[in-house]
C-alpha cells in the first residue's frame, strides 16, 4: 500500500491580509489579498455577512497602435451558485448578463474611469464575481470598493482609491448599505461614489425629496467613502504595495506643433463657436476651419507633422474656445445663455394604435414614446441571482444610429441604453399609483439626439402615460445639468441648463435631474473633473428646478392630466377575487377551461394566488365579451351566501328532499320539510327532475360544508286557521 506524505506548505504559499471597515451601525466588511487569484496584476476578496466577492484587475504593459483612449473593461457577473440555484434554461450555465449585471457594471465604470491618467491608453480589465450571495447584503453597493481595492494593490498607475456606498434614508435616519428589507422602506435610495477629496458620481432614486435633503444624504454617503478608501490604502501599505506605479508612455506629442495650431486657429475656432449655429451647421465649419489649415501647410510641413496629433491638437483648441466662450461670455454653442431651456414643442396621441403615444422635442433631441397596457401575463419577469420576480411597470429605451446622423450596424442592446432605460423608469415609477390594475410597458424610440436624450425620455413617458390613462399622481420632468469650470480659478465656472452633446463631451459634468414640481424622483450625476464643491452642487440642483418646473409647464400646456375615457383600443381590465379553493377549477385539467373561455370571449385571462384568495383579471376591449367572462368565472367560483336567493335545477330526488343545482358546480339539499308550508310525504308530488325552482340559503353546514336550502321561505306562509 502507497505511502503518501503530505507536506503542509501553507505558510510557504499563502500569506493572506485583511482589513476591517467598520460601517456606521457596526456591521463588517473584509476586503482581503493573498489567497486567490494571484497571477492576476491586483485581487481582492470582499465579504460582508454571507456575501463573498472577488475583484481582479489586468492592464496590458503597452497600448495598441492607433488607441488614443483608455480601453477600459469592466465585468459584473453573479454566479447562480451563489444562492444554491441552478442557471434557467436549456443550457444550465450562466449566459449573457442580466440587465441587473450591466447595471453594476456601469456604476463601476462610471467612477473608475476618470481616475485614470488621461494619457493612459494600456487595456484594463476588471472583473468581479459575485460567488456567494446573502440575501440581507446587496452587492451593487460593494462591487465598486472590490474594484478599486484590486486597483490599489496593483502597479496599475491610478489616481484613486475611489468606492461607493448606498444611502439611504429610512424613518428620517440615513444608513449605509441598508439590506433589501430596510431599502423596501426607504424615501431615499442613493449611490454615491466618490474619492476621498470629491464627489464622482451619484445616482439612485426619491419620494420628491427637496434638493437640500438630496446634498445631506450625498455628505453622508461621502463620510463612509472617506473611511472605505483609507482602507485601502492600509491593506495596500500591508502588502508593501509602492506609492510608485509601473512606467508608461502612451503618448508622443509635439509641442511646438501644438502651439502653432493653437495660434493659428484658435480666434476662427472660437469666431464659430460664438455663431449660435444648430449642430450640423457648427461641425461643417469647424471642420472647415481644420481643413483650411492643413491646405495652408507645405508639402515638408505635410510629410512632417502627424495627421493623429493634428486631429488631437485641433480638438484641444475647440474644447478651449467653447468653454472660453461660456466662461468669458456667459455664452453657449448655440447662443442660449446658461440658464436658458432649448424650444419645446410637444404632442400627445402622435399614434393611432398604442394605447398611449407622445412625441417630446427639446431643440435637436426628440422622443417618439409609446404606452402599452396589459395583465398580469405581460409582466417584466425577473431570474437572476440577487433579483427574482416581477414588474409590472417597466420602460425600454432605444437609440438608433440614425438619431445622430449615423450609419452604424447595431445588434444587441447597448449598456447606455439599459443604463438610460432605468434612469426614466425610476424616474417615473414612484408616480403610478398602487391600485393601477395594468401591467404597463413604455417604449422610447429617440429619433434625433443632441444631448438629454433620457431626459426626453421621461419628459415623453409622463405624457404618453396620460394619453394612456394611467392615473399619474403628478407629472414629471427631467434635465441634464452641465458644468464649465476653470483649472485655474476654482470660483470662475458656469453652471449649464439642458446640455448639449458637445457640452456633455467637452464639459466637467452630466448631471440629471427628474423630478415633479414637489421633489426630485430620480437622479444621475457623473464628474470628470475632481474637487466638486458643495456650493456648485447646490446650485446645479436649484437651477435645475427652475428648469424642470419650466418643462412642466410645457407638458402640462400639451396634456393637463389623464385621460377620463379610455381609447377605443385600450383593454379595459376587471379584477376579481375568488376563492382559492376554485382556482383549480377555472384553469381546468391542462388549463382547459381557461383557454376555452379566453377563445369564446376573446379576452386574457390570467390568476394567481394572493393572500390565500384567487386574483383573476380579465383583459379585453369588447365590453360584452368581458362581462361574459365575468359571468362565467363567477359562475366557476360560485361562494353561495346565506340568505341568499338561487334560482336553481333539480338535479336528483331522494326520498328525505331534493337535491337542487344553483350553480354548475354547487348543489344544495332542499329537506323534505323545507318544500312547502304544509305537510308534504312524497317529494316527486312537489318537484320533478329538471324543474327550474328558486330557493333560499339558509344554512352551510360548518364541518361538510354541505347546503341547507328552502323552497318554503319563499312561499307565502298559510295564515293560521281559527275554530
């Protein structure tokens, strides 16, 4: 028999470091290295409660000819192990990420990315698995702090540590990283990532909160990022990690090149941006102004210069003159002041056949959107691994090449566009009130884009869910917020209402704001400078309310509120509730009688179990027809009241009574002594098989459940005969 000697090398091949962050209520999180995934350039195991997750992090030593970008990757995935299930479908693995995944993806990338140097072009790819999943911890708020922890443990140059947290407000006490349960109660859900020195990043969701309570929740959420970061940097530090990063160089430039297109463009680079011209105008001359120039060089100069860094340098000298412009001039690329909102103009039922439409155009950015109502049946269903189950308010956004000009092929759903899609639909949600029987769908098609194209979105949804129906408790508007800002002087910036898609290019923030005229409902804000101060913030929101209130008022002018009468189109829905015990018998052996009578009444029929009752709604747009089913399921789930009185069929005859039929599932015993006032010995001498009767309830049985009928009630009663 073999002999085998096992050596334990532990001490040898592992050595493990952890740090604690402690979270405001005392609960834990362990960011720790050294155990896993160690030929990776930086990795990181988090765990908090149950929930485990590993961050790793590679970068290319050298950039791609040609890449003058920062081809950055971020992969959010959830292992269905994670929650002791198995993958649905046919193939029993994990597919293409859920939209929940991609969400995470973009919250990560979103704060990541500008903490590169702006000169590093190396491939970066982060990924992070979530491995095990508590139910009371969710993931989203940890992915970015495993991401930039997996960072600061590598040579990778970055100007972190960065992480996220999520605040929220519950009962007046904000909490950092509330489980499921707690956020289910919150009137403010917020994602703030941040450095330790500023504000990056900010999205989530409010019940109309004010703009002061949205800066408080931001300040604490930026407290705890302070303390998630010095972590890092002490998990870093115990690992002998170096403050020196690897060496690169990505980038060749040319200075006196630079200066020469910068002096002798930049007066007709900014001649044109203070035209006012509408998008397509402005690019053709700036292109010209390029071109002018380059047809002006020598032939030497041609074969000596970079056609890449004169494109660079040009680009640099645009983005200078238009944010001189704004700053000097208080003058935008399209002639508005600051604070000025592009023209409006709005319509409401733009299509026929959709139960609701609208079209929303703000200057060059328009929204085609639509409103679908349905059943239970078209429910948005849900079957990842931290979300299962369902919406029943839900909203897609589409972004076509054509909106923008372009002539591009286009497969699958883009992250932007998940990412967009959200955004409008937390933005409007909160307002569907919760007695709305409809399932509803919205659709936005963006038809031309120049900038706000998600807050179109909204814009458009508020008023095609008017057009709908859908009793909205308010209407609700949105507006991208921008941001001009001088390197030098901190105190010289302007603040921009209603960005375009150059000013959101070449500007230092993208700041939406969706809200009613009571509060804010949604929001999402991303910087690429860093050092936002409170004081910009707090007036980027309040001259976003003037703003949002102005749209309002445009969407009201177009639809003041929903509609009362539904379209001849809409399906008109019933809901009833029946007994549980019955909903075996309106679906039938194989959903046979559902599917027959969803057929001959040409409605959509759908019931689940709530609350221990059966909850049956009935979809259709022939009044008629419904009732009819009405009829019919109510004639399925018959519950007999007593008191009651049935007009019923005599089904059998027994010596002691008859038994009568006053529903096709439900019989009832009329007694012998219950058919007449006066003695009766034979029962066929009152009734016959067949005979239509009517009968009163007057008893259930509380052990069998069995019927007491009686024809006598009903009868008049023989008057007393005197001697």
């Amino acid at each position: 028999m073999p002999f085998f000697n096992f050596i334990n090398k532990e001490d040898k091949m592992i050595k493990e470091e952890k740090q604690i962050i402690t979270l405001p209520d005392g609960r834990e999180i362990i960011i720790s290295t050294g155990k896993l995934a160690k030929q990776a350039h930086g990795s990181v195991e988090l765990r908090m409660g149950n929930t485990h997750m590993l961050a790793t992090v590679v970068s290319s030593f050298g950039a791609r000819e040609g890449v003058d970008f920062l081809p950055l990757t971020v992969d959010y995935r959830e292992k269905f192990a994670a929650d002791g299930r198995f993958p649905g479908g046919f193939l029993k693995r994990e597919g293409r990420p859920t939209d929940q995944e991609i969400l995470v993806m973009r919250l990560v990338d979103r704060i990541l990315r500008p903490m590169f140097p702006s000169d590093y072009h190396a491939e970066v790819q982060i990924m992070i698995s979530l491995n095990s999943h508590d139910p009371n911890v969710k993931p989203d708020a940890l992915a970015a702090l495993a991401a930039s922890t997996a960072i600061a443990l590598s040579d990778i140059p970055f100007n972190g540590p960065i992480s996220e947290c999520r605040v929220a407000r519950i009962d007046g006490s904000f909490i950092i990283n509330p489980s499921s349960l707690e956020l289910a109660n919150a009137d403010i859900d917020l994602m703030v990532g941040a450095s330790a020195d500023s504000v990056a990043m900010v999205e989530g969701e409010m019940n109309e909160v004010s703009e002061a309570e949205m800066i408080e929740a931001i300040k604490v959420g930026h407290e705890a990022i302070k303390v998630q970061c010095a972590a890092q940097l002490e998990l870093a530090a115990k690992i002998g990690v170096s403050s020196e990063k690897r060496e690169y160089s990505h980038e060749n430039h040319n200075e006196d090149l630079k200066t020469r297109i910068k002096s002798e463009t930049y007066d007709a680079v900014y001649a044109v941006a203070n035209e006012g011209l509408g998008k397509d105008e402005r690019s053709i001359k700036f292109k010209a102004v390029k071109t002018d120039w380059i047809a002006k060089l020598s032939e030497n100069e041609v074969e000596e210069y970079d056609s890449k860094l004169i494109g660079v340098y040009y680009h640099d000298v645009e983005k200078e003159a238009i944010r001189n412009l704004v700053l000097s001039e208080g003058k935008r690329l399209d002639g508005r002041a600051t604070t000025e909102i592009r023209p409006i103009w709005c319509e409401v039922d733009y299509l026929y056949s959709p139960h609701g439409s609208a079209v929303f155009t703000r200057g060059e950015t328009q929204s085609l959107t639509t409103v679908t109502l349905g059943s239970a049946t078209d429910v948005n269903r849900l079957d990842g691994v931290t979300h299962q189950g369902h919406e029943s308010f839900y909203l897609h956004y589409n972004f076509p090449p054509f909106s923008t000009g372009e002539a591009r092929m286009k497969f699958n759903v883009s992250r932007r566009e998940i990412g967009h899609g959200n955004l409008a639909q937390r933005a409007l949600k909160k307002m569907i009130p919760a007695d709305n029987p409809y399932t509803v769908r919205i659709v936005s098609d963006i038809l031309e884009s120049n900038g706000s194209s998600s807050m179109a979105t909204v814009c458009a949804g508020t008023m095609a869910l008017m057009d709908a129906g859908i009793k909205i408790q308010k209407p609700v508007s949105g507006i991208a917020m921008g941001l001009i800002s001088d390197e030098k002087d901190p105190n010289n910036y302007a603040v921009l209402s209603d960005i375009l898609g150059d000013e959101d290019h070449l500007g230092d923030m993208d700041f939406k704001i969706c809200g009613t005229a009571d509060g804010i409902t949604a929001c999402q804000m991303d910087i690429k400078v860093q050092g936002l101060s409170y004081e910009i913030l707090d007036k980027a929101l309040n001259q976003a309310k003037e703003g949002r209130l102005h749209i309002l008022d445009k969407i009201v002018e177009t639809i003041a509120e929903p509609r009362v009468q539904l379209k001849p189109q809409t399906p008109k829905i019933i809901v009833l509730k029946v007994p549980k015990s019955t909903i075996g018998g309106i679906i039938g052996p194989g959903g046979k009688i559902i599917q027959e009578l969803q057929a001959s009444t040409e409605t959509n029929i759908s019931i689940e179990e709530v609350d221990n009752m059966g909850v049956v709604e009935i979809l259709g747009t022939d009044q008629e027809k419904i009732d009819l089913a009405v009829e019919q399921i109510k004639s399925i789930a018959f519950m007999p009241e007593i008191g009651a009185i049935y007009k019923g069929k005599v089904k059998s005859i027994m010596p002691y009574g008859a038994f009568i039929g006053i529903s096709p599932n439900t019989d009832g015993l009329v007694h012998i002594s219950e058919l007449a006032w006066e003695r009766v010995d034979n029962v066929e001498d009152v009734l016959k098989e067949g005979d239509t009767i009517e009968v009163k309830l007057i008893a259930i049985d509380e052990r069998s459940g069995k019927l007491k009928l009686s024809r006598k009630v009903l009868l008049p009663k023989p008057e007393k005969q005197t001697k």
